[in-house]
C-alpha cells in the first residue's frame, strides 16, 4: 500500500494518531480513537493480524449501527478513517504515534528509534508498556521531551482508565496534549512516574504474584483462592483467572521489572510463573494456564485433571438440627439472622439476657429491612424471629449441633469462650470460631476436644456476603470439615477451604495489596484519589483501597496487617509507618470521622 498522505486533513492537534501493533491492545486503542473522530494509521506487519483488527473494527461498528447508536452513514465515516499498513513509514505524517508491541525493550527501542527518524519533529512518541523504563526508550530518541507513556487497560474499549506517564525528561507541553486527548476520548487520565508497574499495575500484580504463590504451596486450590477473591472482595475476577486472561508470562516479565526496581520480595515472581511460561501454559492465548481452556484463545474453562470431584472420597458430616451462636456484635447477630433464616433454631448468647434481647431486636429491624425491600415476606420474617432465642448464658447451648464464636479479636478471650463450650456442649457438636487472624488450633487447645473445633469465617454483613472461609488445623476431624460443608450449602454459603495460618485465603491477599498502596503514597508517588480512581477504573475494583481502608478502620487493618508479619516475617509485609502514624493519631477512618479522608461525623 502506499503511504497515506494528510494533505487533505483538517490538521488538529493530536488528529492523525498512528498505532503500531494491532493486537489485543492496538486495536482496541485504535477501535477508541476511530470512533472519536481521528484518522488512525494502524501499523502491523501480521497480515492475520491486520485483517483481524479491521475485522473487529467492522464488527463494533456494526452493532452500533444495529443499536442505533450512530448512523450507517457515520460507520462509513469511521471505517474510512482506519488504515491499516505493514510498514512504519505510514506514520510520517502521524501528530501522535502509540507503541504497542510485545512487552521486550530491545524490540521497542527498536520501533521507538525507526519511529523517531521517520516522522516530524513536533510528533509526540508514545509507549504503552506497563512494566519496562519509559525513560530509557525516551533516551534512544532525539526528543526525549515529546516521549512518555499512555496506559491503556484491556479491553481498551471499556475500561475507563488511562494512565499518563511522564518522565524527568517529559515537557508538560507534550503531557497536556496527550492527557487533553485521553480526556476528549471519555477517559479517566491519571498522572503517574515513571516506575515499573505504575499504580494500578503496581498494586494488581503483586496481589497476582502472591495468589501465584499460594496456589503453589498448595495452600487452596485455585477454585477457592478464586471463589474467595470474588465472594470475599467483590472482584470481577479470581486472581488466578485474572493471570490466565493477561498471559502468565506478560505477568512475570512485569514481575520481573517490578522486582528489580523495588528488591520487594512480594514482586519476585513465584516460580510457577516460569515454570508454567516455559512450558508454554500461558493462560487463555495458549489454552491452558492455571486453567484449561477450550481452546487457544478459548474463554471457557473446561475440567481437567486438577478440576474438584463432589463424589470423590466424601466424607458424611454430623447431623445439624440446632445451632448456638455467641456474642451480640454486628457479626454475631448477621450469623443468627443467616441461620434462623434457613430453618435452624438458633441460640443467641450474649454476656447478659438484656444484651442478648437488644441483638434479637437488631435482627428484628434488619429483617423488617427486608420487608421493607420486598425481600422477605412478613411471614417469613415472624418465623425467622420465633426461630431465635435469647439468652444470657451459655448454658443454653447444652443441646445445639453447632456452637459458632462471634465474639470480640482477642485470643485470650476466644480461649475462655472455648473452654466454656467444652464444659457446656454435648459431646461430638461441633466448635467454630469466626475469628479472621488468629490461630484456630491455640483456641482449640482451650478444648478437650480440638478434633471438634473448626474456623468458620463469615465476612460482613453475614446476610448479604456468600462467602464463608472454612478453616481446618492439623487436628480437626474430617467428618467436622464436611459438616461445615453442609451447613454452608444449607444457609446458601459458598465454603472455600483454607488451612490455619494468619489471613486464611482472604486477608493474606487483600491487606498487603492495602499496605502496598498506602507506601505509594507516603511515597508521594500518587495521591489517595488517584491510586482509588486508578483500582476502580482500571481494574474494575468496587472501592479503591483507601475507600476500604477507612470503611474496614485503619485500626483493624493494622492489626491484621501486624499478624501477617509477625507470621510470615517477611520484610514487605512490615505495616506501612504512615498507617501506624494515623491510628497513633486516632485517625481511624469512617468510625472516627476522619482517616485517609475526612468525613461528616453523625
């Protein structure tokens, strides 16, 4: 083909865009760019991959034709305004050029110094890598002013955010017309350093690495590190899904880039990483990662070897008639109101009648909520209601099945509770604790039966959160292990099995991630808004991190933070000192009307 020519543009700043590299990502950028109105340059020597892209292009515009969302006479437009060349001599004429090859320096400064001879000075050159120094390709150039970084996040045609990034070598000019143009196409432009991983990136992959890792120490497997994640967090996706879809060895060349700017040990990839890369197991693209796939650039996942058997070597849990829950907190009533609900009557102990009666007349005003939302019958709410019964001792759970602790963090406490269970329950009930970082075998020791205690951790609020983290210690029995089981499928629960170490599935990805963003902004590299828009738009979170933060209460999340530490003695994992620092000053988050933001005290 031969080489476009803008003469008959109207000239515009940025308004001839070129792409180079039509994969995933280059055309989903172009896509963008098409139909905002620019003349976009697709540059890819793949003919499959050319043609695929325009393909895409056809598609896209189809539909909205179809949904009536532009015209066929604007599909036209548009389609026209999208050429694709194998060359890069294409770009000569491009105001802006975006690099979008395979994650390798030595190939991208190659296109970055081709690109740089070729098109005209006042040109801005941009990367999209997500991992590699865009100050060094900015450096191969003879204009290291007009170089920088533009993010994308996959698939670019939804995701909102975009992140710019400018070097010490980057002139605000060039910074302010690209960041005018990502906000002129509806997107989000957040401003970032150069530094591998950037923020959304920096903080998503070394949750990945560390999911990696579990799954490798065959701590659960990868259904319940996912199920956890998505249940537990709200997710779109599990973590290990998550590395299929973005490509097992793309992560670890991240990995790899991130490790050797911060000598965290959280970024040094996990191995099987690279054993799984070497082997060619790559994720979707391949048709097998941590998943197998139906087929290479499959989405469906289809059972394999690893895939879970219900009817393989079950074992019969114990009849569960009634059930006792102490405790008169938040999370105790939410377990009370989850079990009534499902036909269990349900023992309600609290440290006096009076505080057990003012729990049941919380549930009360959360059922009559329901009511209120259509969600549950007046009926059904009466029944609920008549299923519990308060008491103010523990006595009562002299005849429950299932003896459930919902009582304050403390392991101290906890013990005495169990020891009081041991005393009261009759034999072979079952003892859970719904503790969420303390060690569940030290309580069980508080028993003369620690085959019969189990973690059972329901997050909050228990009656809308399906997941419930099921935690076994060296000496629980199997058939308490499958009674959980049951009761969870009974009351509607997702269980996932984890063993007794600090943060089970959950907390041991969830809290380091929090820690992590909040040493990037003592660092000063992004601000609190930034690095909440940056999860939220770019990887789909339902909150940003400091927005958890504050809800969860920084206080709770140092503590676990500490337990965390304390068990796996890994330097990363040393509670950030502007955490520690805000708690010292009370700064608690919502709870104390102040915390990484401030907020209307009730």
């Amino acid at each position: 083909m031969d080489r476009p020519s803008a003469s008959s543009l109207s000239r515009s700043p940025l308004h001839v865009i070129a792409v180079v590299g039509l994969g995933t990502m280059g055309s989903g950028i172009a896509e963008v760019l098409v139909r905002a109105g620019h003349e976009v340059i697709g540059i890819e020597p793949s003919e499959p991959a050319a043609t695929a892209a325009v393909a895409a292009l056809e598609r896209s515009t189809a539909r909205a034709v179809e949904r009536e969302r532009i015209t066929a006479a604007e599909r036209a437009e548009a389609l026209a305004r999208f050429r694709v060349f194998a060359d890069l001599q294409a770009a000569a004429d491009a105001d802006l050029v975006i690099e979008v090859v395979p994650e390798n320096y030595d190939l991208k400064r190659e296109v970055f110094t081709a690109i740089d001879a070729i098109v005209r000075p006042e040109a801005i050159l941009a990367t999209g890598t997500n991992a590699l120094s865009v100050t060094r390709l900015a450096a191969e150039t003879t204009r290291p002013e007009r170089v920088l970084g533009l993010h994308f996040f996959a698939p670019a045609q939804a995701m909102k955010l975009v992140e710019v990034v400018s070097t010490v070598l980057t002139g605000p000019e060039a910074t302010q017309a690209v960041t005018k143009l990502v906000t002129e196409l509806g997107k989000e432009a957040v401003p970032v350093g150069d530094r591998p991983g950037f923020i959304a990136d920096g903080l998503l992959f070394g949750y990945l690495n560390q999911a990696a890792a579990m799954y490798e120490a065959r701590y659960a497997t990868r259904e319940d590190i996912d199920a956890a994640m998505r249940l537990g967090c709200g997710l779109p996706m599990g973590p290990l899904a998550l590395l299929d879809l973005i490509g097992i060895d793309t992560a670890r060349t991240v990995l790899e880039a991130m490790y050797a700017a911060s000598h965290d040990r959280l970024h040094a990839p996990a191995p099987i990483l690279g054993h799984l890369a070497a082997a060619g197991l790559t994720g979707r693209k391949a048709g097998r990662g941590f998943y197998t796939y139906d087929g290479p650039g499959g989405q469906s996942v289809v059972p394999d070897a690893l895939t879970p058997d219900a009817a393989s070597g079950a074992t019969a849990g114990r009849a569960v008639r009634s059930v006792g829950v102490a405790g008169s907190g938040t999370m105790a009533t939410g377990i009370a109101e989850v079990f009534a609900k499902s036909g269990f009557p349900v023992v309600l102990a609290a440290r006096s009648e009076e505080k057990a009666r003012a729990a049941v007349a919380r549930i009360a005003k959360s059922l009559k909520r329901s009511v209120d939302k259509g969600r549950l019958s007046p009926e059904d709410r009466d029944a609920t209601l008549a299923r519990i019964t308060p008491s103010g001792t523990l006595d009562a759970f002299a005849d429950v099945d299932l003896a459930v602790e919902a009582i304050a963090e403390e392991l101290g406490l906890k013990q005495e509770l169990f020891a009081a269970f041991d005393k009261v329950c009759r034999p072979g009930a079952v003892l859970a604790t719904t503790t969420s970082s303390l060690p569940v075998v030290e309580i069980a020791a508080a028993t003369s039966r620690p085959q019969d205690v189990i973690g059972m951790h329901f997050f909050n609020p228990a009656p809308a959160m399906k997941l419930v983290e099921v935690v076994r210690t060296v000496l629980t029995a199997d058939d308490v292990r499958a009674t959980v089981h049951e009761v969870c499928a009974r009351v509607r629960k997702h269980p996932v099995d984890c063993g007794d170490r600090a943060g089970f599935i959950v907390n041991a990805l969830l809290f380091p991630y929090l820690n992590n963003a909040v040493k990037m902004v003592q660092e000063h590299y992004a601000s609190v808004d930034d690095v909440d828009a940056a999860m939220k738009l770019g990887g789909g979170y339902p909150m940003g991190p400091f927005e958890l933060l504050d809800v969860v209460g920084l206080d709770v999340s140092l503590a676990i933070e500490r337990v965390l530490h304390r068990e796996f003695r890994d330097p990363g994992l040393a509670p950030a000192p502007l955490l520690e620092h805000l708690v010292s000053a009370g700064c608690l988050g919502r709870k104390s009307g102040r915390g990484f933001r401030e907020y209307a005290r009730a």
